[in-house]
C-alpha cells in the first residue's frame, strides 16, 4: 500500500459500505436470538444506526493513515467520508428533527 489521494478515496468508500452490511447481519442476528425484539425500535433505527456506524469504522484506517505520516491518503478518506455523512443527513434527517 502507498501514500495516495487513490488509496485513501477507495478505502473510504469500500469500508463504510461493508461495515454497514456486517452492521445489519448483527442487528439481524440479535433479532434471531431474540435479543431484540421485532417492532421494538422506530423503522429507520436499524439502518440509521448501521449507516452512521459504517461511516464510523473510517476513523480506523484514518488513524492508521496519520500514524504513518500517509497525508495524501488521508485526505483521500475524508471525501467520501464528507459525502457520506452529507447522504446520511439528507437521507436521516427528516426522522431526527
């Protein structure tokens, strides 16, 4: 791996994306064990709390990036990062406010 805006913008779009996916199979493996129950939470709960979750687990490979002095792929994190938590107010924000 190298030191690119490249690197950065693939990476910040690939792991909130699969951490949203992981985030549902949990939320959906607790409601087979009946550790949630159906209908207990709003609608939107579920995705909103997988969503924001996902883009979360960016500050992982962020931090990673910054102890390494990688400035350019960090910066390459932070645009689909900002994009995403853009989509994610449009999208959420109509049940937050």
């Amino acid at each position: 791996m190298k030191n690119s805006i490249l690197i950065g913008i693939l990476l910040g779009l690939f792991i909130p994306f699969v951490g949203y996916a992981i985030f549902l199979s949990i939320f959906d493996g607790f409601e087979d064990m009946g550790f949630i129950k159906t209908g207990a939470t709003s609608p939107s709960f579920r995705y909103r709390t997988s969503a924001i979750l996902g883009i979360t687990l960016n500050l992982i490979p962020f931090n990673i990036f910054n102890k390494r002095r990688w400035n350019d792929a960090m910066r390459g994190i932070v645009f689909p990062t900002f994009a995403y938590v853009v989509a994610w107010i449009i999208y959420f924000g109509k049940h937050l406010f």
